[in-house]
C-alpha cells in the first residue's frame, strides 16, 4: 500500500531569504561553459569505459 504524501514544508525569516537568494542567483557564463565542458568530459569517459567491457 502507498505511503500518505506529506504537505510540503514552508519556509519563512532567514531560511526563506538564502532559498530566494540561492535561486535567484545565475551562474556566469564561464562557469557554466566550464562545467558543461567537465560534464561532456565525464560523458567520453564513461563511454570509453563501456566499450573496453567484456561482451
């Protein structure tokens, strides 16, 4: 039997103040062209990894 979904917790005072200020903040291009590059990597890699396996 499914387990009863809990209500969503609110957040308020300072918590709710660093959540909004989290998100809201963008991170610069460059950061984010770093990090695609480290992902794309981790991708080849991984691909690389499968293809040496034993078939």
């Amino acid at each position: 039997m499914a387990k009863p979904i809990r209500n969503t917790p609110i957040i308020t005072g300072k918590d709710a103040t660093a959540f909004i200020q989290a998100a809201s903040t963008i991170p610069s291009e460059t950061i984010r062209r770093t990090e695609r590059i480290r992902l794309e990597n981790s991708v080849i890699r991984f691909k690389t990894m499968l293809a040496k396996l034993p078939k």
